[in-house]
C-alpha cells in the first residue's frame, strides 16, 4: 500500500476481551478527525459483537454435534470394568475429537501411554515414536508435572512463559502450538493426564471443558473400579483362606494335598509365579523345602541347615520382605548370599507359632520387577498365618502318632527283654523295628569283642547288613568312624548331613545314607556295645526320636549283660551240675577206689577228654602216688612223686592250687605223658591237711583258666571230703542237698519272666532253704 498517507487502528474488543483489529488508512494525510474516529470505534464495537455472535453459533453447532458422542464415551467410561477399559474408552473419545489427543497413565511412579498405543507396544510409526519420546520427557519432572496439575487443567499456547518447562518441552516435542494439560485424579492422587493439542489454533477453557469432563468422569470410574476390585480382591482372599481352613481338615497329614491346593489358590489371587514352602525344625535348626514349584515342574529339596540365605532372614527375623525392585541389591544389603539364578522380584512371609517360626512361604519372578504389590504382600501374610496353624496342628498330631508308635516299640522291645534270653532273637527284632517303625534307612547293633579292641556287627537289617554279618564287619573302639566314636566315649552321636561332614566315613554297602546317629549300649559305667541308625535324608533325627533311640539303647545294653549273666549262670549250673555228678558218683563208691575211679572218669567227660589223675600222699614216704588216672598210660599208676617235686609236689606243700599255661617253660614240670603243654594241679585239702592232689593236663597250651580253677577246686574239696573218712560222710551227703538246693532254686528263678517274680522266687526259696524268718 504506498499510497497510505494516514492510518488508524480500532481494537475490535468487547469490554477487557480483544478479539482483533479493525485497520483503515487513506491517501490524504488527516484524513481521521475526531468524528471519524469515534464512528469507527462504533463500528469496531458492532464488529466484536458480530463476531462474538458468530463463535457463539458455531460454539453451539459444535456442541450439538458433539454432544451424543461425548455422552456415549461418558457412558463407555462409566460402565467400563477395568482401569484398561476406561482409558481405552477416554481415548477413543479424544480420537473423533478435533485436537490431537494423547492418554497416559501414571503407574508406580511410572508415566506410561494408555490406551491403543499400550496394546501394540511394536508400534513404531513417527507419531507413536514421538509420542513416547514426549512422556520420556515428562517422566524426568514427573514432581513438577504433578505440582502444576494438582489444582486442575493447564491451558496456554506451547511458548507462553507461564506454562511449566517441561509442560512446554512435551508440547514443543509433538509441534503444538497449544496445548491443555487435563489430570486423571482418583482417591485425590494423580493416576493419568488427558493431553489435548493444537498445530494451528488456540484452545480456550470453554472449548476443553467436555474432555475435562471426560477426564474427571474417567477419574470417578477408576475409583470406583479400584473399589471394585478391592472388595473382589478381598472376597477373594477370604474364599481362599476358607477353602485353606476346608483343605487342611480334608487332608489332615497329606502334606502333599495340602500344598497343592494352597499353590492354587497363591496362582489365583496373586499369579502363576515360582513358589515354595519352607519348614523349619527347631531342634535341628534345619530348613526342608517340601513343596517348590519352578518352571512348570513341583520338586522336593532336601533339609540344609538354616544359614544365610533369604529364607534363613525370613525364618530369623519372622518379619515378611517385598523385593519389588533392585532385588538382587536389596537382598545383598540384608546380607542375603544367593544361589542359582537371582530373582527379580521377591516375596515371602513367615510361617509363626506363638512367635516361634515354622517355615515361610515365597513366590519370586526370576525375569520381571515389580510384578509384587503391598496388597499381594498383605494376603500373603494372612495366608501364611493360616498355613503356620496348619502346619503346626499337623505337625503336633503326627509327632503324637509317631511318639506313639516309638513307645510302642520301646515297650514291645522292653517286654522282650525282660521275657527272652535269646540275644541273637532280640537284636534282630530290635533292629527290624527301629528301621519299620520310625521309617529309617538302615538300623545295626555292634558288640564289644572280649578284648574290648573292636566293635562288631551282631546284627543289622537288610542286605547290606546280612553281607557285613557275613564278613564280620568290625571297626576299632576308638576310631574316626562313628560307631568307633560312640564305642569308646559313650555318648551319643548324630551326624545331620553325612555329606557336609569332614569326618564321615562311609560305609560302600549303604550309599544311600544321608544322616547317621550311634548310641551307646551302656550299663552303668560299662559300655557293652553300639546302636547304629542310618537314614536316606538329612537331618532326620528329631529331638523325640533321638529319645526313643537312647531308651531303646539302655534297654538292649541291659538285654545284652542280661544275656552274658544268663550265660555265665548256665555254665555255672551246669559246671555244679557236672561236680554235684561226680562227687554223688564218687560218694556212692562201695570203696575208695570205686569213688576215685568215678572221679576221675567223670571229670575227663567234663573237660573233654583232658588227662585226670588224682595222687594220694603217703604221709609216711612223703610222696604222692597215683590212686586213679584217666587218659594216661598204666605206667602213670606206678608214678611216686616227692612232696616239693614237680607240679603236683608244688601244689601239694603249698597247699594252693598251681596253674602253668606252658609245661616247657617251667622246670619243676615232670613229664608223665607226652604231648602235654599245660597243667593244672589242685591240693585235696581237708581241714588244711593235704590229702592229696588232683592234677589235669591237656595237649594246648593255656587250656586252664581262673574259672576252671575254681571248679576243681570245688571238685578238689568235695574228694578230700570224700578221701578224708567215713565220719565225713554226711557232711558230702549235706554238701550234694545243697547242691541239689541251688539246683532247684535257679531253675524255679529261670522260669520266671519278669524281675518282680525273681525277686519273690529267690526271697521265698531262700528263706525256705535257709530255714529263717526274713
């Protein structure tokens, strides 16, 4: 326009709003004088008007066009189900609107796009990529994001000076020139944003006003769908804590049950995620992993003891830890060492029983962070309560069945013992019910050999045991091993987990063993013999078992010297039966040759087969002569020996018996018979008169101990008895009652069962054959 020489300018406005410009200019200079100009003012004023009536038409135009699909996505919003659903259905609303529009949703302090473009996260068209790079920027001032929208929308042109940073960085981002910022509020929080965009016009309050709305109804709906899926959540919880309490009277010790139907009920309310359960025995301070579920598969882990891991913290501590995210730092900083692959997210609550653990339950996600939420926490340990009463009730009535049991086997094996004198009988029994009865691997009994050197296997159960038997499987009191431990300390023993074990020796006929535990078989201070059980698993030995197992030893330690005294009193009785014999015999001798013939004869049978020779002394030649022989040549009657001279002399003058293990190492040997190695020569005392001697012989060397000593000594008095007169005669007659006596009274005692009977037989015989009052 070069030929304007005047102009002038007329705001189009209506009061304080200025809609635009009126401008008019002309080639005169002055051309607007006052009048001029108040006539253009008034037709400026006229224009405002006009074009405020005009927005107001298409305002209104709009609104009606508008207004059945806003009300349908109103509707959409409101009956949506799902948080998904409801931004899904405020986001379609934004696509048949005029602006571009975006919903993003504010999860976990995480911004995320909302909506389709959640759905089809392999999008990569410009405007999606855009777009996230956009919610990328507001994530990094997501607190200022959530300060600027607290109190409502933001509306302003993309380079206002008023509108926050990173608001204007999001909108510069996707190339608005304004833009409007709606929040998602829901139990006051902010939980999404409504963007709503211009690339060539301006937004105003009124034209964002029914996306406002739609973002406040989207608000109202995810409140009321979070309240929805509480109380859901919360009925759910309480059905599966019922349909635990209904489980666990229907399963009652099936453990096996029981953890499944718990696992199903874990992948229904919290997912299908890694879970195990873990008990814990006080006793042992062991942890055994019944049930675990990985990979699509249900495993058992055998018992370890509790140590660092972050089921021991659990079980520790007895407090419940979410790792949600940085799991693997988290658990580092606890002091948690882990094994395997670690977890990406990690959760477990104790198992408690009157403050006192039982075990945990743990769910974890080896691949995924922040798959846990507060809410899974919280009915995790409500579900862990439950399943620790379960637990802890089961655990009660099985150990009372087992207890049982055990005291059943112990007074069974009691009754044995005090009703049977056959050890070999008893110790198999034994053995086969500790292995049955309290389900364990392998179950043996060793003995002490005379010498007190070795333990040796007596009786054991299965193959394993019959093959040790065979080969006579001993091991020295003493040793390294267990039973060898226990044989020369006399305490018990229990090895947990042979495995883990330096000084575990292993035994290649049972592989299989896991835990061991040795008792003593003790009788006051002496240690006759070692209890030996083996289990397949660790840590198998509890408190109340390892009871049954001492009392059960002490019982059979008791069993084992009952049997040697049985032993030792039969051959005694049959030792007196054997001398009451032999002195009846001789003492029915018509003639002293007669009785010392018997004598004699009667002894050989008894020694088997030994030379028997008994010499008279010659008071007058002080010698002995040779009265009656057995095993030896005729020459042996023609024998004198001097008193002071040989064995016999010796024996003889010193008026004690002589034992010599080895004839040719003794020089006042006098060789009667060849082959001889050694001697036992006896005096026949009479009222410390030497009547005589009663000598035996024998081809071994050492065939004499202490107690055949003693029994011809015995057989020794009762012939100088015999020997000495006929005014003795009634004193051997009294001598063979007596013997008759003891005979009668032990084999009343024999009969008996039970150590009450035994002790009134004995009190009632004795005083019978004692002929006294008490």
């Amino acid at each position: 326009l070069p030929q304007t020489r005047s102009e002038v300018g007329i705001p189009i406005a209506i009061g304080n709003l200025v809609l635009g410009a009126l401008d008019v200019q002309s080639t005169s200079p002055g051309a607007f004088g006052p009048d001029t100009i108040v006539m253009l003012e008034l037709i400026a004023s006229q224009i405002a008007v006009a074009i405020q009536n005009v927005g107001l038409v298409q305002s209104t135009q709009v609104d009606l066009q508008d207004l059945q699909r806003l009300q349908r996505s109103s509707r959409e919003i409101a009956s949506s189900r799902t948080r998904d659903e409801a931004l899904t259905a405020l986001e379609q609303a934004l696509q048949d609107s005029p602006y571009s529009g975006l919903v993003i949703s504010l999860d976990d302090a995480q911004l995320r796009l909302a909506g389709k473009l959640a759905e089809n996260p392999s999008d990569s068209s410009p405007e999606t990529v855009r777009a996230r790079t956009a919610v990328r920027v507001l994530q990094q001032r997501l607190d200022e994001l959530k300060r600027s929208l607290i109190l409502g929308p933001v509306v302003a042109e993309t380079e206002s000076p008023t509108l926050p940073l990173p608001l204007s960085q999001f909108a510069r981002q996707l190339g608005y020139q304004a833009i409007a910022f709606l929040p998602i509020l829901s139990a006051e929080k902010l939980v999404g944003v409504v963007t709503l965009g211009a690339k060539a016009r301006t937004l105003n309050t009124a034209a964002i006003q029914p996306y406002a709305n739609l973002a406040d109804l989207a608000g109202i709906a995810l409140d009321r769908i979070a309240e929805s899926t509480t109380k859901d959540r919360q009925l759910a919880e309480r059905q599966a804590l019922t349909s635990i309490n209904l489980t666990s009277a229907e399963s009652s010790a099936d453990f096996g049950a029981f953890f499944s139907q718990l696992h199903a009920e874990i992948q229904r309310n919290i997912g299908d995620y890694a879970f195990l359960v873990a008990l814990y025995d006080k006793t042992t301070k062991a942890i055994t992993i019944p049930y675990m579920y990985e990979e699509g598969r249900v495993q058992h882990v055998e018992a370890f003891p509790l140590g660092e891991g972050l089921t021991s913290i659990l079980i520790r501590t007895g407090k419940p830890l979410l790792l949600a995210e940085n799991a693997e730092q988290k658990a580092a900083e606890l002091g948690a060492k882990t094994q395997g692959r670690p977890a990406r997210s990690w959760m477990g609550a104790p198992m408690m029983v009157q403050g006192e653990p039982v075990g945990a339950l743990i769910v974890q996600d080896l691949d995924r962070e922040g798959v846990f939420s507060q809410e899974d926490l919280n009915f995790f340990v409500a579900l862990a309560n439950q399943v620790a009463a379960v637990i802890h009730n089961t655990r009660l009535l099985e150990e009372s069945r087992t207890r049982t049991l055990q005291l059943e086997t112990a007074a069974e094996i009691a009754r044995d013992v005090s009703g049977s004198l056959n050890l070999d009988e008893l110790l198999a029994k034994s053995v086969g019910f500790i292995r049955e009865r309290f389900d364990f691997y392998h179950a043996g009994i060793f003995l002490l050999d005379a010498t007190g050197e070795y333990a040796v296997i007596r009786e054991a159960t299965g193959e394993a045991g019959a093959q040790m038997k065979r080969v006579g499987h001993k091991l020295a009191v003493g040793s390294k091993s267990i039973v060898g431990y226990v044989a020369g300390q006399g305490e018990p023993l229990v090895v947990n987990d042979t495995a883990k074990d330096a000084t575990y020796f292993a035994n290649p006929l049972l592989p299989g063993t896991r835990s061991e535990a040795a008792m003593p078989l003790k009788v006051g201070e002496r240690i006759v013999g070692v209890m030996d059980v083996q289990s397949s698993h660790p840590y198998a030995f509890t408190a109340d078992s390892l009871r049954t197992l001492r009392i059960l030893s002490d019982q059979l330690g008791v069993a084992v010297v009952n049997s040697e005294l049985f032993a030792e009193t039969q051959e005694h009785l049959s030792q007196h039966r054997l001398l009451h014999h032999i002195t009846t015999s001789a003492a029915s001798g018509t003639t002293l040759e007669e009785a010392l013939e018997s004598a004699v004869t009667g002894l050989q049978v008894t020694l088997g087969g030994d030379r028997v020779a008994i010499m008279l002394m010659d008071a007058e030649r002080k010698t002995l002569e040779v009265r009656a022989a057995a095993g030896y040549s005729e020459d042996i009657m023609h024998l004198r020996v001097p008193l002071g001279s040989g064995v016999t002399g010796w024996a003889a003058t010193h008026h004690r018996p002589l034992r010599v293990d080895n004839v040719a190492e003794d020089p006042r040997y006098i060789q009667a018979s060849a082959n001889t190695s050694s001697e036992l020569a006896i005096p026949l005392l009479y009222r410390n008169e030497v009547l005589g001697v009663l000598n035996v012989e024998s081809e071994q060397n050492a065939a004499y101990t202490q107690d055949d000593e003693e029994m011809l000594g015995t057989l020794g008095g009762s012939l100088a008895a015999i020997i000495a007169n006929a005014r003795l005669l009634e004193q051997i007659r009294a001598q063979a009652e007596r013997e008759r006596a003891i005979y009668e009274i032990t084999s009343k005692i024999r009969r008996s069962t039970n150590i009450e009977t035994i002790l009134a037989t004995t009190a009632s015989e004795l005083t019978k054959a004692m002929g006294a009052r008490q």
